[in-house]
C-alpha cells in the first residue's frame, strides 16, 4: 500500500470538500515545459532521491533501507499524490512528491542532486475536487475553473495557487485514476 497524504474533512460544499491538511514533508523540483511533460522530467529526479540519490541525516540500517553501493543513502518510500503547481514564470511548473509521515526536517535525507530540493509545507486549509480521467492540462484546468467559481460562491477566498494532485501509475486505465484539483483558501 502506498502511503497517502492525510488531511481532515472540515465541510462538504457542492463542487468540493473543504479539508485541513497538516504540515508535512516535500521534495520538488522545478522544471520547464508544457503541463504534460512537466510531470515527466521532474519524476525522474525526484524519483531518484527517493530511490537513494541522498544523503542520509540518521543511522538507517543497512540490511533494509540501503541501497547497494550508496553508503550513507536512504531509500524512501512513495507516497500519493504527486503534485504539480504553476512556477513563477509560464511554462514553469514545481512537481513535488509528499514525503512519508515518519520523517522530520532534521531526519529526512538530504537530496544528492541539486535539482531536488525538500521543505516544509506548513499546515492549511484548503478546497480538492475529486474526479477521474486523463492527466491532460484541459482536463485539469477546467476542473481548477469550476473549483475556483464554486470556492468563491461559497464565500471563501483563494490564498494561493491550484495543485494538481495524481494518486495512480499512468498504467492504470484512464477512467480509474484518482486526480484531484486543490485550493489553498483563507481560514
């Protein structure tokens, strides 16, 4: 099983659940690109800290969690969902991967590539529209307009900027993946 980002339903609106997510652990990395493809090149980088491209920041024992040839490494593991956020600049995008619950700051490994970078998110209240099908950028912004238009109608007021949010393997069939679209609001 595959660990999933919690988070606490405080209301259901029609169009969204408004939820409270703790603060938690992330490794991201920057990258150029059309939405689609953005996915791609941060994975690789990101998926290469996780697999032990680190440098770890506690005693991990060896028969379990080390990878061959990379003493000092620490592999972690995958968490749901990827997220994926607008950068500062069009065609700019962060992809991040949540990081398990069992890591601190001072116990989570440091990224071996300088592409990779890991922080804090600190807790936050936030709108997410559930639905299924393809990782497409028209798919994902037409369910950020309509979760946006439905935020507002209920009286809150967006503090940040849409995640994408993808909880399944791109081999799993187009009409059963999870997405969600996730918006930072006011408390």
């Amino acid at each position: 099983m595959t660990e999933r980002q919690p988070y606490r339903v405080v209301a259901r609106h029609p169009g969204f659940e408004l939820r409270r997510y703790p603060a938690h652990l992330v490794a991201e990395v920057r990258v150029e690109g059309s939405f689609e493809s953005a996915g791609n090149a941060a994975f690789r980088p990101l998926a290469r800290y996780l697999s032990g491209a680190n440098r770890s920041r506690r005693a991990v024992p060896v028969v379990t969690a080390v990878a061959p040839g990379s003493a000092g490494a620490e592999r972690i593991a995958m968490t749901a969902p990827v997220l994926q956020e607008e950068g500062e600049r069009p065609g700019s995008w962060v992809v991040r991967f949540v990081m398990p619950a069992g890591f601190t700051p001072a116990t989570l490994p440091e990224p071996a590539d300088p592409l990779v970078h890991t922080r804090e998110v600190p807790a936050q209240l936030a709108a997410a529209m559930r639905f299924s099908g393809r990782w497409t950028a028209r798919a994902f912004e037409r369910r950020a307009t309509a979760l946006g238009r439905a935020v507002t109608a209920a009286g809150l007021r967006p503090t940040g900027a849409v995640r994408y949010a993808r909880f399944d393997p791109p081999w799993k069939p187009w009409f059963l993946r999870r997405n969600e679209v996730v918006l930072p609001v006011a408390e």
